[in-house]
C-alpha cells in the first residue's frame, strides 16, 4: 500500500525546492509600488556570503548609486529559536534554577529528579552548531508613505485547533514564499540597500517587511488555494499550511490534490520544512497534535536560555518573543508596561 501511495506522489517531487534558485516563478498582475549598526567579523562573513547566494538566485541584484530612490538598511539578528528546543520538563527546572539565582520562590514545584540522559544532550560538551543570523531590513521610510489594503489571515488559535486531534499530519511550507514574487522592475530602487565593501543592492524579488508583502502573498496563496481553504482540506496560515486527517487513504488523497493544485499554479514547497504523515508537529508558531495545541518548545527555549538584556535594544527583542504568548500569560501587559 504504501509502496503504492509512493508512486502516486512521487510525480509531483520538483516543486519540492532544494535551494532558492530553484523556487518557480509565480506571475501576478503588476502590484503598486511599494545608520547602519557596525558588525561583526562574522556578521559581516556571513551577510557577504549570504548577499552573492541571493544574487546568483536573482533574489537580489545590484543597483548603480544613481538609480536608488530610498536606502533601507539592514540589521543582523540572532536566531534565537532555530532548533528543536528543550524538553517541557526541563525548561520547568531551567526556571526554576533562575529563581533560585534571583533569590524568588520555585516557579514550579514538585518537579521530579533531573533526567541526567536529557539535560546531558543540551549542556556545553555538545558541539555548538555554526551560528546564523536573520538579515533583516527597515523599510520604515518606504513604509511611510505606502498604503496597501490589509489581508486578514483569520483566527490563528482556530486554525491550530482545526488541526489538532487527528491521527496523522500533513505540514507543508511554501518555498522561501515571498521569493516567488517578482517585484516591478520602477520599484526596485525603492528597496535599496548598502553592504560596506559590495555596494548597494536593490530586491527583485519581494523581500519580508514591506508593508504590502504579507497582503501580496496572502492575494497569491488565497487566489490558487481558496478551494481546498473553503472545502477544509488545508489549512493556511501565511506561507504555513496544514491538513489533519484519520485514515491513511484520506491523506493520500489530500496529498494528491494539493501537490496537483500547486503544480498546476507553478508555485513551490520547501522538502526541508514540509512533514507528512506525522503525528505532531509546528504549524504557525504552535505544536499541534493528537493532545490538542501546545507551545513551541524552541520558543520557550529561546525565551528562558535568553541573557539578561542590558539595553533597549535587547529588551525589545526580548518581548518580541515573549509578545507571541502574550493571550497565554495573565496580566502579560501590565509586566510588560513595567519593563
């Protein structure tokens, strides 16, 4: 059976992107136009590297100083949750070590013994992985005076609960999403930006954090997908999509129809970030399964190994990550108002 199953999908493998230069192309009607922090050797290693990557995709290319319209620069930020994170009972006693630290009272009481096995896979011995940075960029000034009509994605905590409950899984992950998007070739200089050293840049593809980006996207997924949102075989999210189903032929055949579907539209999934036939996994931010929805385990990792912050910088990158379960934490704004 499942040998099968095999041979029915694997027909529909090449949208399933291995490396942004092999992201298909998807064409939309044309769209309306839309002090640099010193870094590190690393930083700046990394972003050189990164910049030439996205540049022979033809993501970004070069611009010449007299074609920039407006310069939008560009900020390295730590991925603070890449990985899989810590098991629940371990954040528990992580937290717990910090009110000690702090001099407070146990936040959870009557944990059980440290699993040695458990906690050994996360401590110092275990080689670090090469770390990585997101590379983002401030459209603020383009932002300004760029007014495009918002695209509701509906209620999140409904979707993850669609979800839940089922026996099997089916997560998928458009590819590097707003990549499949070309931007007007007169609005490119309005998304210039500088790297010392390789000169200014401008994106042909529409990149994340312009004001119209989500509304855009959200148009070319809803255009090719909405049959299978209203008739409840995906759930969509942004660039995350989900199907829940009990019966091992169901989720073949929901499969089937959108692998179709997204080959037909010539749109793309990333093979790295999209799970089948799973019982839980990460769908908008959230760990959906048989039990119900859950938190993000990377998340709370990311949150309680995070030092101290010293600055408002760090503070605010802080709770930008804690502002994801401010609708889960009583009182959340008010703590927050103290910080």
């Amino acid at each position: 059976m499942q040998t099968a199953s095999h041979s029915r999908l694997e027909r529909f493998a090449m949208f399933l992107e291995q490396s942004i230069s092999s992201i298909f192309q998807t064409t939309l009607p044309s769209a309306k136009k839309y002090d640099k922090k010193p870094l590190t050797p690393a930083q700046r290693a990394y972003l050189h590297e990164k910049i030439d990557k996205l540049v022979a995709a033809g993501v970004l290319e070069q611009c010449n100083p007299s074609k920039v319209k407006c310069i939008s620069p560009l900020t390295m930020a730590k991925k603070a949750h890449e990985h899989g994170g810590l098991t629940i009972e371990e954040l528990k006693h992580r937290v717990n070590d910090q009110c000690i630290a702090a001099g407070l009272n146990l936040a959870f009481e009557g944990l059980p013994k440290r699993n040695e096995v458990t906690t050994s896979e996360h401590t110092s011995k275990k080689p670090m992985p090469k770390q990585k940075w997101r590379i983002c960029q401030n459209f603020t000034k383009v932002n300004r005076v760029t007014e495009i009509a918002l695209m509701p994605q509906g209620d999140i905590r409904a979707k993850q609960q669609a979800l839940s409950g089922h026996r099997w899984l089916n997560l998928i992950d458009f590819a590097s999403g707003f990549y499949a998007i070309d931007i007007d070739p007169e609005s490119r200089p309005y998304t210039a930006f500088y790297v010392e050293g390789k000169g200014y840049f401008q994106c042909a593809k529409m990149p994340f954090g312009l004001t119209g980006a989500p509304s855009t996207f959200a148009h070319m997924t809803t255009t090719h997908l909405h049959d299978f949102i209203a008739d409840g075989t995906l759930e969509l999210f942004v660039d995350d999509g989900g199907s829940g189903m009990d019966e091992f032929e169901e989720g073949i055949e929901k499969l089937e129809k959108i692998f179709k579907w997204v080959r037909e539209r010539n749109l793309s999934l990333s093979a790295s970030k999209s799970e089948f036939f799973v019982t839980e996994g990460i769908f908008a931010g959230g760990k959906v399964g048989p039990n119900g929805v859950t938190t993000d385990p990377a998340k709370l990792t990311a949150i309680v190994n995070w030092e101290q912050p010293e600055n408002a910088l760090n503070l605010s990158s802080f709770l930008g990550i804690t502002g994801h379960f401010c609708n889960l934490i009583k009182g959340y704004a008010w703590i927050e108002g103290l910080l």
